[in-house]
C-alpha cells in the first residue's frame, strides 16, 4: 500500500537528515519526497508498516507529517 503524507520538509537537505532514520525504521520500504508539491508530500510504499511510525519519525527528527487520506 501506497500511504501519502503531507509534511513540513522543504529541503534536500532535510531528506539527507531523515534518509538514515527512514532507511532504518523502514527496511526495503521504497520511500521519496515530492518537494516541488507545496505539501512537500512524502510517499511510502509499504505493505506491512503502519503509518504512524512514519509520521512518528518526522515529528521525533523536527518535521510535520501528516497522513492524507486521498491524494
């Protein structure tokens, strides 16, 4: 399942500084980030992590994250 987040992340900066505690907390998890959408959106391609880990990680790094229902 494809879960989509709105966040606070504005830089590639930013995704260097969570790639090490996404890639860790998410093994084999295909994760990206659309910083050109101006909900800086971030998308997890995961069948067996649940959300809120997610949003759990950007909040613990300084970020806002969301989940979007439908996107």
């Amino acid at each position: 399942m494809i879960y989509v987040f709105k966040t606070s992340v504005q830089t590639e900066s930013d995704v260097l500084l969570l790639k090490p505690h996404l890639d860790s907390a998410l093994d084999k998890i295909e994760w990206n980030f659309d910083l050109e959408d101006c909900d800086h959106i971030l998308r997890a391609d995961t069948p067996r992590e649940n959300p809120e880990k997610i949003v759990e990680i950007l909040k613990q790094s300084g970020f806002e994250c969301q989940e979007l229902d439908e996107y």
